[in-house]
C-alpha cells in the first residue's frame, strides 16, 4: 500500500528504549519494551506510549499485528493473545493507550485527533522496525500489517484503518460504529430495514443509557491512575480529558445527553467510508452496551470494494469479552490478508452462532437434527451490497392499553443488570415479574408458534401512542414464552433474547393525539421453540436507562397487528469454527467442578449425621440409587415429591426438566448438601449424608464452581487441594492441567477469566483426584458450540470406561444427544426413567416430541 502522507502523519513515534526480554524459554518469545511518541495533549504537554513487540526470532522479518486493549486496561492485556499469534509467525505490537497504566497523556474516549494518531504512531513504529516485513524500500517502506482491538481497542483499530492506508487488514471487535446511537439510542425509525439490523434513527435524541455510562466513566476514571511521573491528586475526572468529564458530567446531572456529549461521540465515531483495508467484524450476542445494530453498521458503512465479514459469537459486555476464543478466526483472517495465505479458512459474510433455547423445541425446521448451538452461515452479508432480507409476520393480539411513567421514574423496570455479567443472567432469570410491573407495561402476545424458527436480527412493529404530555418514551422488547404451566397457568419459561430493549423517545407531541411509530426492535440472535409464542412489551420505564422523571399517562396501542422479523432463508447451518478446545478437555466437563469440594472438603469439617441410610450390600455395584427423596421447603413449596432412580455403571443419564422441576434440590441431596424429609440415596451401596466418606469418589457440578479473584487458575487448583488435606501427587495436577488446556491462561488471575474460561478452570478443579460418580448441573453453560460438541463424544468415552454420568438440564437437545438414559421430572416428581432410544423410538421420533406427550402440552399452531 502506498505510504500515508507526511501532514497525516502528524508526529513520527520514537523509539525511547528497547530492552529484550526473553519470555519463558518454553514459549521461545523475545518480548522488547519500546517507548513510543504519541500526540501531544492540546497544550503541547508531550505524550510517550508504554509497548512492547513481540516475535520469535528477532532477525527474521514477519507481518505485523497491532493489539489494543480495552477500556481501562493496559498493554498487558494484550499479551497472552500477542505471545499466540507470535508463535503463529507473526511480529506482534501491543501497547498501552493514553491515559492509562504507564502511557503518558489524558483519554480523550479514542477521539481520532488524539488516539487515533496514537494508533498511527505504532504503524510508524512498525515500519522503523526490522523485526517487521515491508514491501518497497527507504522511505516509502510500507510495514506488511494489520490492526486489531476489543471494545474500546476495537473501534481504535476502526480509527486507524480509516486515518492510514497502510493497515492491510483489521479485526474489531465488540465495539461500535457509531458511539451516539451506542450510547444514546433511538428506536424510531422510518421505511422497512434495508439490512439485517438496521436501526437507523428518523430522527430526534435518544435516550441515554444511564448505568453504561456511569460504569464506563466512574470506573475507568477510578482506574486510570496517575500517568508517569504524575502525583496522586484527587479527581473526580481521573485522566479523562476536561471535555469528556465536561460532557459526562452535564448528561448524569441533566440525565438527557447534551451538545457536549452528542459531539464528543460523533468525534469518537471512525469514519467507515475511508476504509479500505479487509475488515472482519466480530459482535458478541451478550451486549447491551454495543449491540449487534453496531456490527450492522460498520457492515452498511463500509465501502462496498472493502472486503468484509461480520461474525456474531457468543459473549459481550454483559457476559463476558473472550477474545482468545475467536482466536481461530482472528489468525484464519490474518494469515489471508497478511501472509497471503490462500489455504487460510475463508470467513463467510455472515456467521451468526444460535444458542439453544430452553425445554420445548430446539429450533429448527424438519431437517434440523436437534443440535444444540448451530452457527448459520451467509455468503454475503444480507444488506449489504444486494438486497434486503426477506421478512416474516408473526400476528400479535392485545387492545389499546393505558399505561403510566411513575413520577421519579421509579420503580423502574428491571431488565438487566449492566456491567454486573452473571448477576446481570440471574437478575433476567428471575426476570419478568422484574422487568414487565403493573400499570407499567403495554404486551400485545402471539398465538404459540406451530413450527419452530430463528430470529436472527433486527424486527420492527408499528405502534400509536397518545400521550398525556409534549413527549413520551417507551421501552420495547420482544419475550420468548414457554408453554403455560397446567397448574398455575403461567408462562414456563419467559426469556428476554440478549436482556436488550429499544427505547423510543418521541417529542412534539400534541396531549391526547395519537401519534403513529415505528421501532426497529434488539437485534438479537435468538430460537423460538415450538409451542412458544412471542410477546412484544412496551415499558414506560428500565433501571438503565434515564427515563423521564415527570408523571405521564401513555395509551398505547397496536397500529398494525404483528410483528415483522427478518426470515433468512439463504442462510444455511454451519460446523463454524473449528474446535478449539482439544478433546481431552471437555472430559473436565464429565468429570465436573466442585466434586471433591463436596466430598473431601466435608471430610475435614464436622461431620454430621441426620440419620444416614444403612449400607445395603445389595447395592454395593450400582454407583449411584435415590429411593423416594421428597423436600419441602420452609414456605410450604415441595420441590421434590417421591423421587426414584437408578445410574449404572457405563451410563450417561439426563435428569431432564424444565426450571423449577427440582433437578438442583435433588442433587443437593444426592451429595449431602441438603437434607431430604424422606427417602435415601445411596452411592456403591452407602448411604449418603452430610460429610459421608463415600463422597470422596463423588464429583459434582451444582450452580457452578467459585474461586479467589484475585489468585491465578494455578495457584486457585493448589489451595483447593490443600483443603482436601490429601497429598498433592494425589491430585494429577499436571494431567489435569494438560487436559483443561488454559495454556498460559492458567497462570492470569482468576477475575479476568471470561465465563467459558472459569469454567474450564471449574473443570480442571473437579478433575483432581479424579472421582468416579460424576453430577453435572447445567455442564454446557459457558462452553461455545465446538466445546458443546466435543463433551457430548468425551461423556460417551468416559461412562464406556465403567464410569457413571449423571446430567442435570432443561435443554431437550443436549440430553438426547449426550444421555443414553433419560430421567424426565416435572414438579417436583419422576414422570419416565428409561432409555434415551426406548423414548424416542426408532429414531423418526424425537425427544422433543415425547417430552411434550410426558408434560402435556403439544405445540399449537398459529404463528407464521
């Protein structure tokens, strides 16, 4: 590429200091930390840049990788993935941005004149360095190089890509393309979606997203420190730079984004129309704060010669940000743009990972085979460059219904917990009686759908809307409903797909006069299960968002009848990428987290006795028998009524229920964690209670395993064995270790794990000492669909070896093709204990099927 003008430029960096630093001679790594010049602040006041490069063999010139590291973070951040793609043959650049850790100068929120020209700054670097490969020669050598970030590096990697044509390939990540409809979003939209989640604003401010904004500015501005040579001076603003605390500052006490704000994130917005270099886009599903109508509109925004793919995976700000397992794709990406490796994995325009929806239906049509998540595939990008998707109607019910916005704003409506990830899930969990409050929400409900889909993108629905003043603002979100339950009539299950909501502010309006809206809905990627039906809701209120705070009365109303949802027919299902995790490790998951916790920590605590059952000799070769367990809790709930099973040696077997069916009471109990008011379990003949030896050879995953954050994955392992009092060469820590594959993961404290990562770090601990009874609550939760894949075969492998499975799950699909043996419970009680093929006959009948046959309630038709 041609080399970038001298008055773009700006600024050429200067190397301060290069030291090498040998890496661990197992990773056969020289690590040299650089000092770099960057922009100097608007008073002159210079600026240097904390880095480090990264390569194998320092005298053999390789392309280049530019890593950057999220908001609050510093280069070190980088440097697991960077010592990765080094191995892979690359020269790898990672630094630290301004403002933060040992990087001079204020954050400016990647303002392109200012972490922008940072960016620049590296790409000079890296064509003064001789570890990089350059074509052309003297001074118009151009470093061989690409660019790539997460979050707030993710759009800096934008902003490079678009300032230097140098950059030859780019990789974004989980962040945004535009930061005003990010961080102050509007849902009313005009004309039908030109794209797959289009959510072009008609116009008008947003509404803004108040706990975003709170934990971006607060907390980055608590962790940026001082900058070097700085003294610890209180500040509210931190390092932030005087206009952006300004702007951030006006909008929490106004709770509108004002002029300073809206122009601070149109600043901080890369111009996609300058980019030339291939860009692949990679969105997270889980996310709130950058929603996948980001990856939309870097997509749309791009020049239609650029070439471009978008992947939507699972994880983002509300989960968690898991860049090493898009590792695969990222290098697939380089290796074709950089090295000019034509054998390199060609990345589709769109890869969309759909993940399993709960108990009724698995999604897909009458070909899917019940696979759990599926990743679909398109060779283009619907939108972009062709035409539009195709659309769906899904016909709605509900009248006109008059709803208030509480004086305050409070309560307000809770539908997610930003910034909080797990306790964000539990709080949807628990959710709809949270998030939908009397007197508060408008729902317009579906008929259950007759045949299963995939809602993929962006929906839109017309709505009228009087309001009892000048302006109104709801908050729009579609819910999955399961099946009513026979008893109480409610919902079975109630999911809210990504725990996002569109807000709409409307403003001019005249009191009492309907007005006509149409809003562009969450993009989201979602399954809906046969026999569900949908719900759109329209709030006056939610907790993230700065609502307005006077009293008003909405009536609201349907002015079309139905929904309209993206209908993908061109895309087709998809292996995605390939498995990551090595076969070996998804035996962590058979062999299951706090297993030895149960077992050998109670071995050391007091034991107590609540009348265990008598060893019976009969038993001694069955490993595991419960004999009418039946709980009752203090409100008068029985959980679990009479429950009765068997698992045999050799046999995975699938307790199978819906939520709150009594699968996790009932493992409490199994493993002595909780006492049952009737009934025995007995494991190889023994009777199970509170500090039993025979839990020694019980491993179990229940509600998932907990560790020290601030300890490493290693030094975490150690201390739960010492509590085991047990000898260490007991444990098979180094078998443990190879099999759980975390690589130098293992050596990173435990608080920046992503969720996949803590559980594979669970699975490595349920591992030691290696216990033969394995229960697993909820195994696949963290774990991507290739893991998913790989764990079904390893069960398999492990129950073959004499060994016993026992899987707790409401997900129909991964019993039937994980479990031989099903246990199906509903309310507390064992409705069928037989083989998985007995159940589903010869095959044509799916599991599915029969588990609605077992609970009643077959899919209805409606819906299209």
């Amino acid at each position: 590429m041609p080399a970038l003008p001298a008055l773009l430029l700006g600024l050429v960096p200067l190397t301060l200091t290069a030291v090498a630093v040998p890496a661990a001679a197992a990773d056969r790594v020289v690590e040299t930390v650089l000092s770099v010049r960057g922009t100097p602040e608007p008073d002159g006041a210079p600026v240097t840049l904390d880095a480090t490069l990264l390569t194998t063999d320092p005298s053999v010139p390789r392309p280049a990788i530019v890593l950057a590291h999220g908001l609050g973070g510093t280069k070190a951040d980088s440097l697991p993935t960077a010592r990765t793609l080094a191995r892979d043959g690359y020269a790898v650049l990672v630094y630290t941005a301004r403002g933060f850790g040992a990087s001079g100068g204020l954050v400016h929120l990647d303002d392109p004149a200012y972490e922008g020209r940072d960016a620049v700054a590296m790409v000079d670097e890296a064509a003064e360095r001789p570890e990089v490969e350059k074509t052309g020669t003297g001074v118009s050598a151009d470093p061989v190089l690409g660019f790539a970030g997460a979050s707030y590096g993710g759009a800096v990697a934008l902003e490079v890509a678009a300032l230097d044509r140098r950059v030859d390939a780019v990789v974004p990540a989980f962040t945004w393309a535009d930061l005003t409809s990010a961080l102050v979003p509007q849902s009313r939209v005009a004309g039908g979606p030109g794209s797959l989640a289009d959510v072009t604003p008609a116009g008008g401010t947003g509404v803004l997203k108040a706990a975003w904004a709170a934990l971006l500015f607060t907390g980055t501005a608590a962790g940026t420190g001082e900058g070097p040579g700085e003294q610890a001076t209180p500040s509210v603003c931190g390092r932030f730079a005087a206009d952006v605390c300004r702007a951030y500052v006006e909008a929490a006490r106004s709770g509108t984004a004002g002029d300073d704000l809206l122009a601070l994130a149109r600043r901080s917005s890369p111009d996609l129309s300058r980019v030339t270099a291939p860009t692949l886009m990679i969105q997270g599903e889980d996310d709130t704060l950058f929603g996948l109508d980001q990856a939309d509109r870097v997509m749309r925004g791009l020049p239609p010669t650029t070439p471009a793919a978008t992947a939507w995976v699972p994880g983002g700000h509300d989960a968690s940000i898991a860049v090493d397992d898009q590792l695969d794709r990222v290098t697939a990406w380089f290796d074709r743009y950089l090295k000019g490796d034509a054998a390199a994995p060609v990345q589709p325009g769109l890869s969309v990972t759909v993940p399993q929806t709960t108990l009724v239906g698995t999604g897909g049509g009458a070909d899917d085979s019940g696979a759990a998540p599926r990743v679909l595939t398109a060779d283009a990008y619907p939108g972009r460059g062709g035409a539009a998707p195709g659309l769906r109607t899904v016909a709605l019910d509900g009248g006109v219904q008059t709803v208030v916005n509480p004086a305050g704003a409070r309560p307000g409506a809770l539908t997610n917990l930003p910034g909080s990830g797990a306790a964000g899930a539990a709080a949807a969990v628990a959710g709809y009686p949270l998030a939908v409050l009397p007197g508060q929400a408008a729902t317009f409900t579906s008929a259950p759908v007759g045949r299963p889909f995939d809602l993929v993108g962006s929906g839109r629905v017309r709505v009228d809307v009087t309001s009892s003043g000048t302006e109104a603002v709801l908050f729009a979100g579609v819910w999955d409903l399961g099946p009513d339950d026979p008893q109480t009539h409610r919902p079975t299950s109630t999911v809210l797909p990504g725990r996002a909501v569109a807000p709409v502010r409307l403003t001019g309006l005249t009191p009492g006069r309907s007005t006509t809206v149409e809003v562009a809905l969450p993009a989201v990627s979602h399954q809906v299960p046969v026999g569900h039906r949908l719900r759109l809701v329209l709030a006056t209120t939610d907790s993230a968002y700065a609502g307005p705070l006077a009293p008003a009365i909405y009536r609201v109303a349907l002015a079309e009848p139905s929904l309209t949802l993206p209908a993908l027919g061109a895309l087709t299902a998809s292996g995605g990428s390939r498995l990551d995790v090595p076969l070996p490790l998804v035996v962590g998951v058979a062999l299951v987290v706090l297993a030895a916790l149960v077992g050998l920590v109670l071995l050391r605590r007091a034991r107590r006795s609540f009348g265990a059952a008598p060893e019976r000799a009969d038993l001694a070769d069955v490993p595991l028998v419960v004999e009418g367990l039946e709980k009752t809790y203090a409100d008068g709930l029985k959980a679990v009524d009479g429950v009765t099973f068997t698992a045999e040696r050799g046999q995975v077997v699938g307790l199978l229920g819906p939520n709150g069916a009594g699968k996790t009471t009932t493992l409490r109990m199994v493993v002595g964690l909780m006492r049952p008011d009737a009934g025995a379990v007995w494991v190889e003949g023994r009777g199970v209670h509170g500090g039993a030896d025979v839990l020694a050879s019980v491993g179990a995953l229940i509600e998932g395993p907990g560790f020290l954050p601030h300890l490493s994955g290693r030094a975490n392992l150690e201390a739960y064995w010492q509590a085991t009092g047990r000898p260490l060469e007991e444990a098979h820590l180094e078998e443990v270790l190879a099999i759980a594959d975390l690589g130098t993961s293992v050596e990173r404290r435990v608080r920046g794990y992503s969720q996949g990562m803590r559980q594979r770090l669970g699975i490595a601990q349920a591992m030691l000492g290696l216990p033969s009874l394995l229960l697993l609550d909820e195994p696949t939760n963290g774990l991507d669909p290739p893991q998913i894949t790989a764990m079904r075969r390893v069960l398999a492998d492990y129950a073959a070896a004499g060994r016993t499975v026992l899987v707790s799950s409401h997900l129909l699909a991964e019993v039937e093709q994980s479990c031989d043996h099903v246990v199906v419970m509903a309310r507390g009680r064992v409705l069928l204990s037989e083989a998985t093929s007995t159940l589903t006959g010869d095959g044509r009948r799916r599991l599915e099927e029969a588990f609605l046959d077992l609970v009643g309630t077959g899919p209805a038709g409606g819906g299209t």
